[in-house]
C-alpha cells in the first residue's frame, strides 16, 4: 500500500506506513539534513514533526547545503 | 550615450530609471568561484557601478568545468581567483570599476571588506562563512543578503535583508550542521551554478530598481525536476541572536588564532596565520630556492613543492597545503618550511 503526495511539485508515491513529517523525512534520507517543510503551504515547526501526513498532502522541503 | 544597455531598458521593469540605479550599486561578491564568477558576469553585463570581488583560493583544473571566468591559462598561471576575475570581468566591461582582493574572509577583516557596498552577493561555499556575512550585513546597517549555495543539481537561494520583518538566515538556522553536502562529496554540475546565480541576480535586480517583492526560500533540482518556494516570514525569531532588537552578532566574536580550514571540493588544507603575518614573497622565494622543487613566483604568490605537497603562499599571511585533508600533517609541512 501507498500513499501519493505532492513533493517539491512532483507526484510522490510513498508506503502508507509513513505516517507522519519526521517519517516522511527518513523515508527520503532527510532526516539528518538542516530544512524547512511546509505542508499544505504551512510552515511545519520541528517540535511538530509528528503532524500526520495524508494521501494527496503537498509537501515541500528545502534542505540546506554548503556548496557554491 | 551608446546602446549597449538598450534591450535591458527595453525591459519596461527597468527602463532608462531603473538602468541608471542599476549604474550607481556598489556590489560585494563575497567569493570568485562557482557562483561568485556565474553572478559577477551577469552584473558587469548588467551594468553596476562597481563591484569588489573576494576570494581566498587559486584556480584549479577541477574549477574550469563551471567557473565560467576562468581559463586553462590562469590554471597554468597559477592565478588567484579574484586576481583572474577582476580581469576577465574588466575586459567584460571596462565601464565597472571592479576590484579583485585575495584575501580569506575572518570576522577580523569582515566589516573592513564589506564597508562602503551596497549589498553582499553570495559565492560561498560553506554554511559558516554565509553566517558570518549575516551577521556583517547586519552589523553594517541591514546591507541586502542575497544568500545561494548549490551542489549536485540542487541549488537554493534566500534573498535577506530587503524587507522588514524577514527572518536573517541565523533565523532560519537553529541548529548547525555538523556537515554538509558539499562539491567535494557529491560533485556539482554547472547548469544548477548558473541556475542558482541567476536566481541572486534576478532578486538583486529587483531589489536595485525598487520592485516590490516578497523574499522566499527557494529550491531548484535540475535534474529531478523538484521544485519548493516558501514563504518563511513566520520564521523570524524575536530572540535571534544576529537579528533581534539586541543582537550580539555571534559569528562577528570569533577571535583569531592559527586558523586551519579543509577546502570545499579540494583535496586542500588551508592554514592563516593570526594578526595578518605578510610573507614577503621574493626574499621568501630566495631563502628557499635550495629547498624546495618546482618553485613558481609571481606577483601574488609563490607555489612549490616540499615534502610530497605542492604548497601555495599568500601575501597575506596564508598557506594551502594540496594533497591532503589532514590539518595535523599540513601544519607539519609547514613547520617544516616556514620554522
């Protein structure tokens, strides 16, 4: 079973044991990074990672990088 | 009057006014390699009045496949990027006065580098030296930041500073990272280089001509196609430590001592010596000659070889040790040779 998200404007098929911000995280290997999520164009503060995420959510993520 | 900024002013956004701010902004490009030469190219084409460009490295064949200044000449030559790039983006356009400094950026040296410039634009390459800038322009009165960094295909940008009641990038970062992505560990391509920069000067452009836009934290993937754009006012902090109604500038505090740093996308040690040591590169050169292989002298700096590493001495009192990641054997390298 999946559940299908809107990343970073993209369709995302994720497994629908990812129930929340932080798990969605280390489902895509972010978890350690320094970012920002928005889910629903609302800004998800740390303290809340474990906000559920749904089918159909739009997520978008921006992790910082050192490089240039 | 000639026309060489008449499709610019075409441009009804900018028009003749817009071109002649675009003629008095006095820019500081903190950094001369990937985005630093993508940025500064665009905005000597644009037309700025000035620029003072900064960098601490020399160029290097890994630097040519994207630092679009640059030449096989200037490898071979052995220039300092900022020597390179005030020449390259002269001969652009002999209308901006550009000066090129090489020097490593301190929280000694900044407000000095920086004083006198309109905004900062970001050519960086590592999170640290970013907050230290922060920090500057706000120090300096709440001097436009327009942050960039990218790696792999993935770039993004923050422009800070150009409105109030935004977040400083302090705001945004609440923990630091112990690492990052960098070109050293997972390459870059150029496309997301100039992506990136483009992104910096459309906002500079912007901000110069008076439009009127709210900044977002922006992100790009070339090659996935994943694009983010987040408004992240909510994000300011009243207790930041740069930013809030007493701030202590953290990042301005650090004091100097011998200073070591491991290059971005280099297998390169770079140690600074404190209260600016100058090597005085021609008496240097001579005391030397018995010593070490394949001395190379000019005006800038003096690269040789001793003890297996080609070493690189700065007038200002720096030395790159390439060849290795390990601080504790460059600084014996140069103990060896600098006693």
């Amino acid at each position: 079973m999946t559940i299908t998200i809107d990343l970073n404007g993209n369709s995302h098929e994720i497994p629908s044991d990812v129930g929340n911000v932080q798990q969605l995280l280390e489902n895509l290997n972010l978890a350690d990074r320094i970012l920002i999520v928005e889910l629903n164009k609302e800004i998800v503060p740390k303290d809340a990672y474990d906000t559920p995420i749904k089918d159909r959510d739009q997520i978008e993520i921006i992790h910082f990088v050192g490089g240039g | 009057m000639n026309e060489r900024y008449s499709r610019q002013e075409l441009f009804t956004p900018i028009g003749e006014g817009g071109q002649a701010l675009i003629r008095e902004a006095s820019v500081f490009i903190l950094g001369a390699g990937a985005l630093g030469s993508a940025a500064g190219e665009m905005l000597v084409r644009a037309g700025v009045g000035r620029i003072t460009i900064v960098d601490r490295d020399i160029i290097d064949w890994t630097n040519l496949h994207r630092q679009q200044l640059y030449t096989e000449q200037d490898v071979i030559d052995q220039l300092p990027k900022a020597v390179a790039a005030e020449k390259r983006l002269t001969a652009i356009n002999s209308d901006v006065d550009v000066t090129g400094i090489v020097v490593d950026v301190t929280p000694n040296n900044v407000l000095d580098l920086i004083r006198g410039h309109d905004f900062i634009v970001d050519g960086t390459d590592n999170i640290e030296i970013r907050l230290l800038a922060n920090d500057a322009a706000l120090k300096l009165g709440g001097l436009p930041f327009f942050m960039g960094a990218c790696v792999g295909s993935y770039g993004l940008t923050f422009p800070i500073g150009i409105k109030e009641g935004q977040p400083c990038l302090h705001c945004l970062l609440e923990i630091l990272p112990a690492q990052t992505m960098t070109c050293d560990t997972v390459g870059v391509i150029s496309p997301i280089v100039v992506t990136t920069a483009a992104r910096q000067v459309a906002d500079v452009l912007k901000y110069i001509t008076g439009a009127e836009f709210t900044p977002k934290l922006e992100s790009t993937d070339l090659w996935t196609g994943e694009r983010a754009s987040i408004d992240v006012s909510k994000l300011k902090k009243n207790s930041c430590p740069s930013c809030s109604a007493n701030p202590t500038y953290p990042f301005l505090s650090a004091r100097e001592s011998m200073r070591t740093a491991v290059l971005c996308g280099r297998d390169t040690v770079q140690l600074s010596w404190p209260e600016n040591r100058k090597f005085e590169l021609d008496s240097f050169a001579e005391s030397i000659r018995g010593t070490v292989s394949k001395l190379v002298h000019n005006p800038h700096l003096l690269a040789c070889e001793y003890g297996g590493h080609r070493l690189v001495l700065f007038r200002d009192g720096r030395m790159l040790v390439h060849g290795t990641k390990d601080i504790v054997a460059a600084k014996k390298i140069a103990a060896g040779l600098l006693g």
